[in-house]
C-alpha cells in the first residue's frame, strides 16, 4: 500500500471516531510513523510504505481514536522553537503560554542577571524557554528556576532540561514550601479550571492531561489565591509575577493581588482575544 492508501486510510478511521481535525492529524501521524518531513509526504506520496513503518503508523492511528493528544502519540510540542517532550503526567505546552514567556522577556529584557522562578513547571516549558531565550540575547548569567509538586513533572522537566541543553534547577515543592530564594520575576501557569468545569472540556484534555495540572479547586482560584499571598515574601522589591490565567478570571485574581498589596496590575489578552496573562508588581515590600 502507498503512502496515499495509508492515510486515507487513517483518516477514515479518524473520522469515524469524530477527531474534529482528522486530515492534520493523520499528517503529524504519518510524518512521525513513517519518520519523512512535510515535504517528503508530497514527494512519497505513491510510494509503498514499509510493513513495519506501516504497523507503527496504524497504532498511532488506533491511539488517536481513542482521543489520546497526538503529542502524548509523538511524544512532542514545539513551544517557543523548542521541541519538549510530553508525556504522561505533564500538560501539554499550549500555544497562549507562549505569549507569558514572551511577556516576561520583555518586561526583563534590560536586567542584566537575573533570578527567575517558573512556578509549576510541568514539563519546564515555560521556565525553559525563557532561560534560553534570554541566553541566546547575550544574558548568560542567570539564575532559573523550575517548582512543581509532581514527580512526574519533575520527571519531564528534568528530560527536557538535558535535551534543549538549560542550565536551570529543579526544585520539588508545593508551591513556596520548598523555596529559599528570593527572584526578579516569578513565572506561573498553575490549574486554574473549576473542578466542576473539568467534566465538560474535550476528551483529550479530560481524559488524557493530568488532573492536578488543570484543577483548581472549586472556585478555580485556589492556586491564585495561594500565588497572591505567598509569592511577595519570594520577590524582590519591584519584583514580578506574571501568571496565566481562565478567560472569565481577570477581575477576580486582580482583586487577590490589590488585596495582597500588588500593584501596576495589568492584563494581556491572547490571539483569541480572551484574557489569558496577568502581570503585577511588588512595589511595596516588606522584608
Ligand atoms: N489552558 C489549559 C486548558 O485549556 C488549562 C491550563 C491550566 O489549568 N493551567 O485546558
């Protein structure tokens, strides 16, 4: 069977399990099975494929209908032009936190050295990305940071970190428990779904992505909350926190930082036009 016949194949059985994106998917299974680029799936596109490639690509076929994320299948996100891993156990980089990373570089692009803190890390994207980012700026003296609770994450994180060739630490932690230090910036994309909402989003997310990387308890804040009353006491003054959060959750996690004595509140909203980062100051301090 050629290349062509497989991924009709795959994509019929895509279909058939209602995977909304079924003719990319089939694409990003094809390329990764069969181990050819994007453009060798045009030039081999009537070559018979070997027996062995083909078995591999059917399993991940078979991986997909089950709605299992085509990452957790490749074992792979590009974030910030970086490929991390992803497995079991780490949320899958999204495209939204890319603008966190992207602000934070910005608000930090004339300090010289810093001391950063991605508080959970997950797989380290985050923490990660930045780091290297502002290595390749010239920034080379900095100190980076990567909390999370999860074995796993810390499991991930610590993969990740040797791949891409990060200087950062790793810390294991429930949120400041652990922390020590004081830092210029801290980083965060905690949970921050309602544990009620959880049943409701799509399978790949509920059935697939760690729960203790998506609930935040039943109000959805309760890592904010915890964020805005412990992360000035890990600041320097005029320090930074910048954090990811719901799109109906600006007012109320402005509203946990002005009463925790943040200030230079201020609100991103992502390509989608949703509110997606908030960025606050610790102006006043208290040592
Ligand atoms: N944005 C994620 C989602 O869409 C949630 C991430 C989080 O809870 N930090 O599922």
């Amino acid at each position: 069977m050629t290349l062509r016949d497989w991924m009709i194949k795959g994509q019929d059985i895509l279909k058939e399990a209602c995977i909304e994106d079924y003719e990319n998917d089939t694409r990003i299974l094809a390329m990764f099975a069969f181990g050819i680029s994007y453009t060798d799936m045009f030039m081999k596109i009537t070559e018979d494929m070997p027996e062995e490639d083909a078995d591999f690509f059917m399993n991940c076929i078979d991986l997909r209908s089950t709605h299992m994320p085509c990452q957790y299948i490749t074992g792979s996100q590009e974030f910030m032009g970086y490929e991390f891993g992803t497995e079991d156990g780490v949320l899958i980089p999204r495209q939204e936190t890319e603008l966190l990373v992207e602000k934070a570089l910005e608000l930090t692009s004339d300090m010289k050295s810093l001391k950063a803190l991605d508080m959970c890390t997950g797989s380290g994207c985050i923490g990660i990305s930045y780091e290297l980012k502002r290595r390749e700026s010239g920034h080379k003296d900095d100190e980076v940071h990567l909390a999370d609770i999860s074995d796993d994450a810390i499991y991930v994180a610590q993969k990740n970190k040797y791949k891409l060739g990060s200087g950062c630490s790793i810390i294991k932690t429930d949120l400041f428990e652990n922390i020590k230090d004081r830092y210029d910036i801290i980083m965060s994309n905690p949970p921050y779904i309602k544990t009620s909402d959880i049943d409701d989003i799509m399978e790949e997310v509920r059935t697939f992505e760690p729960r203790i990387a998506l609930d935040g308890d039943m109000d959805g804040l309760s890592f904010y909350r915890r964020l805005a009353t412990e992360a000035r006491e890990y600041l320097f003054k005029d320090g930074i926190l910048v954090m990811e959060i719901g799109f109906d959750q600006y007012e109320d996690v402005k509203k946990l930082l002005i009463d925790n004595h943040f200030n230079n509140i201020s609100l991103i909203k992502d390509y989608a036009g949703l509110d997606r980062i908030v960025v606050a100051y610790a102006t006043e301090h208290d040592y």
